[in-house]
C-alpha cells in the first residue's frame, strides 16, 4: 500500500469518542512523521489539518507520548508548527531534537506562545529571532462568541526580547538582595505605611489595549483609564519608552518612569514595574499587572507594626516575574534530561540515563519548590499584609477524606484527633492547605505499609497547631539530619521538610519536630 493511501486509510476511520479519536490522531501523528519525500503531497496536508482540529480531543498525556516518540524523526516543518503550537510539556522534546535554519526557527517561533519562545531561545540563542507581531494574529474565538474579534493594534517595529539566561537570574535575585540591604541600612525607621495623602506604593492593572483599569492603594481616579502603550498620554503625562516596547513585545519590565502630571496624591515621578498576563484557558494577552514606588520614599515615623511580611514576599509581583524567568530553563533543562533517559535520539549507555532521571527528578523536586514561591507571593499579592483566619480543626476535617486517599496508597492508616470547639490561626486559608498537603505527603512517603500516624489539631496558648506523627524511619533524627541539606539519609524527604518548613515562616508560622512527631505552628487568631 502506499504511503498516500495508508494515512487515506486511517483519515477514513471513524472517530466517534474521544478512545477512537485519540487513537486515530496518534496514528496519523505517526504516518506524518515519517512522511520524507511525501511531505508536500495534498492528502499530508489533509492529515495535517486533522492533527490540528483533533488535537483538543486528545488528552495532554496522550500528545506528549506521541511527542517523545517522533522527536527522533526529521519531521516535516507543517508538524513541527503544530507541535511548537501545543503546550511545553508537549513540544519540548520534538523542539529539542529538531534541527533547522534560522528561518524555519522563526516559522515555529510564529506559532509558539509566550513560554516555548523562551524555551527555543534557550535552546539556540545563536539565532537571532525576529519580534513576533502577536496582535496581528488571529485569535481564535470561544465557540459561543457571536461577535467578531476585536481589529488588532499596530506593533512597532522593535528588537526581540531575549530571555535572561539561568545566571543572569540568580544575579538578579543577588542584586535584590543587596539593594533591600541597603534600603533596611538607609531608612530603618520606614515601614510600608505612609500617609494617606501621598501613597509610597500602588498596586495596578491594564487590558489588553493598555489602559489602567485596576488600582489598589491609591486613588483611582487620577490613573484609570492612563495608557502604558502610548509614551506621551496627555499635557505633562508620560510613561518611559521602554515600557510601550516591552508592551508591544508582551514582555516584563522593571523600574521604568511614569510621570503623573497635576498637584494630587499620586502627582509626581513613579517606577513602574510589570509583568505580562495571559488567559489560562486559551492563552489569550490579557494585559499587564505590576506595581509603582515612590523613587524616593520621604520617611515617616509610624508606630512599630505587630505582624511583617516575609522579606521574600516584600515585592510578590517581582517575585512572580522572576519565579517565571528561572522556570524557562529549568524545563529546558527537564526537556534534555527526557530525551536521554528516553533515547528519543537514540541509544544512551545506562549510565547516562540513570544520571538524566536523577536529574529529573532533582528538576522535578526544584520545581515544586518554585511553584511554592509563586503560590505564596499569589496570595500575599492578592491579600496585602493582612493576615487572614482559618478555622484548623474544620480544615482538617474538611480534608479528611483525601488525607485518607493520599493515605491509602501506601496502606498507611491515619487516626484524626479533633477537637469540638474550632481553633482559629492567623494564617491564609490556601497556604494553610498546602502546607498541610506538604508536611502530610513527605511523612507518608516515609511511612512503611501498615503504620498508623495520628494527626492532632490542638489550640495551646497563643498557638494553634496541627501535629502529624514521626513515621518509624524517622526516629531518633536529629533537627540537623532532617533539615540539613546533605544530613541525612533520603534527600528527597529532607527537601520535601525544608520546603514545607520554609513555605510555613512564609505564612507567618514555622514547622517544628519533637521526639514523637512534626508539627504546623501559627499564631492563634
């Protein structure tokens, strides 16, 4: 049979559930990918299309293993497209296997979002990439939408935005750090708050056409409706060039000037920092969200506050924004260690595959660890200093049943403990959530089959608190060996500890051990 007539063969099954439409689309997947000199016929083209209309039928899991086992294929640029089209974790292997010029890059550069952008640029920054007009391209509408898409803005002709390398990142935070240092050094008396007539610090964002549509911490009236994608918005207002390029590019800046004209509160020169956001579920630009400072704060004295927010979570929105740039090369990193564990490119001597799953899951581990970082640094961006209040013992046993399931699949049985009355922490209800999930998941995984852990929420004091039982394995470990990188005998379950102990003091509490177990520490609310 030929090669036509096979993929004309399998175009003509039916595909009535999403089972037999999943299996079609992997099939046609295969034929394509195998396509050579067949590449440029008419019924290609038609397996092409297909892959594309089928593909939201397909499962993630599924497209990512008809993925890694191309990603050895020369595979047709029409292919590639699609896969650069498709989520990261499905298109970094194929992307990191293929072999262009410099023209073809950019061909799949058009069709990548935001993220595998960076991925490609990380993989060859020796090619220089041209900007992407990403508002003069199509974006494909809801399927209840009756109203035609909005006319795209013009683009300025404006450099590529490069991605910061991975020590370029670690720079950055180096250079954070030194310039709070110094900050702490040269105004110890100053504190977030200032006088209700002249904000030090307000918290914004735009749509997609540029204008402010959303302002905390300072009056609204005098910058709704500004424009960061125009550098001159009316008699004495402007905004830094950079930030309408940055925009045109839906890229990050950072401590760019924006001058509000007038005599008002908010009258005078900011910095202006943001980040770009795009829609989850479709990838759509949203706008921007950032944040603006006083380049030169005046000090006034205020009364020593009773609670502070982590140093860490000082600047979230920043934060966020380098939590995104770190990730970029850490799943490039993830993307070559696969295809060597998976001999996507060919055969690998054991030794190197064993190294690239280390490296997996090392990657893996650093991951959650970022994700974190970029859950606590959402939740305080959206909550301000405040604490908020969560009832321990209804949390517990809100969760019960899942703690159970997590439980289960070690044949680890759990023996809640709760008391009658409620016992509040001051701690945000969604970080109080993880943490638990965190501390729980780390001691079941070192639990043997058939242990019983108790879990005890208990209010003592001014503490409230939720205690978890000392798994067999773990007893008679020092402090040092359970949170010690190096100390003890699994690395996996130190960093699981370090992180829930790190994620808790960014929540205003701490995780600490005894004798007999570990226990989730919070002022009592």
């Amino acid at each position: 049979m030929r090669f036509d007539d096979r993929l004309m063969t399998v175009l003509n099954q039916p595909a009535e559930d999403r089972h037999d439409a999943a299996v079609r689309w992997r099939q046609l997947v295969d034929l394509v990918a195998r396509a050579g000199a067949s590449g440029a016929s008419p019924i290609v083209a038609e397996a092409l299309e297909a892959i594309r209309s089928e593909g939201p039928r397909v499962e993630e899991r599924l497209r990512a293993a008809a993925a890694r086992a191309v990603a050895a294929l020369p595979l047709p640029l029409g292919l590639l497209e699609y896969f650069a089209s498709d989520n990261l974790t499905v298109s970094a292997p194929v992307l990191a296997a293929a072999t262009l010029d410099a023209h073809q890059w950019q061909v799949l550069n058009e069709s990548a979002d935001a993220e595998t952008r960076r991925f490609i640029a990380t993989l060859h920054p020796e090619i220089p990439m041209e900007p992407v007009e990403e508002a003069t391209k199509p974006v494909p509408a809801p399927p209840d939408a009756h109203l035609p898409a909005p006319a795209p803005e013009p683009v300025s002709d404006v450099p590529a935005y490069a991605p910061p390398s991975l020590h370029e990142v670690v720079e950055r935070i180096e250079q954070r750090r030194r310039l709070r240092s110094a900050q702490a050094v040269r105004y110890p008396a100053q504190t977030a708050a200032m006088p209700e007539d002249s904000p030090a610090l307000f918290r914004w964002e735009c749509g997609p056409g540029g204008e402010i549509a959303w302002v905390e911490g300072a009056p609204r009236g005098p910058l709704i409706g500004r424009s960061i994608a125009k550098v001159v918005e009316g008699e004495g207002d402007r905004v830094d060039g950079d930030v309408v390029r940055a925009f045109a590019l839906r890229a990050p800046f950072r401590d760019a000037s924006l001058t509000v004209a007038g005599s008002g509160p908010v009258a005078g020169e900011w910095k202006i920092s943001g980040v770009p956001a795009f829609e989850s579920a479709d990838g759509r630009f949203a706008g921007y969200r950032g944040v603006a400072l006083r380049e030169e704060p005046e000090v006034v004295p205020v009364a020593p506050a009773r609670e502070s927010m982590p140093d860490v979570l000082a600047d979230p929105d920043s934060l966020r924004e380098l939590v995104h740039e770190i990730k970029t090369p850490l799943n490039a990193i993830i993307g070559f260690a696969e295809i060597i564990e998976g001999q996507y490119l060919g055969p690998a001597d054991r030794g190197y595959r064993d190294r690239a799953a280390e490296i997996v899951r090392q990657a893996r581990m650093l991951l959650t660890a970022i994700d974190d970082l970029d859950f606590a640094a959402k939740v305080h961006s959206a909550s301000g200093t405040a604490r908020e209040r969560i009832d321990l013992a209804g949390l517990v046993q809100r969760e019960a049943r899942e703690l159970r399931s997590v439980a289960s699949r070690r044949a680890i049985e759990i023996e809640l403990s709760l008391p009658r009355v409620e016992v509040p922490a001051r701690v945000q209800p969604e970080l109080a959530d993880r943490l638990l999930f965190r501390l729980f998941g780390a001691l079941v995984e070192r639990a043997e089959p058939g242990e019983r852990l108790p879990v005890l929420v208990e209010g003592t004091g001014d503490s409230a608190r939720i205690s978890i039982g000392r798994p067999a394995a773990m007893r008679g470990l020092s402090d040092a060996d359970l949170f010690e990188a190096g100390r003890g005998d699994s690395m996996q379950a130190e960093f699981a500890l370090r992180l829930a102990r790190g994620l808790a003091r960014i929540a205003g509490g701490d995780l600490v051990s005894s004798r007999d177990g570990f226990a989730l520490v919070f002022a009592r609310g």
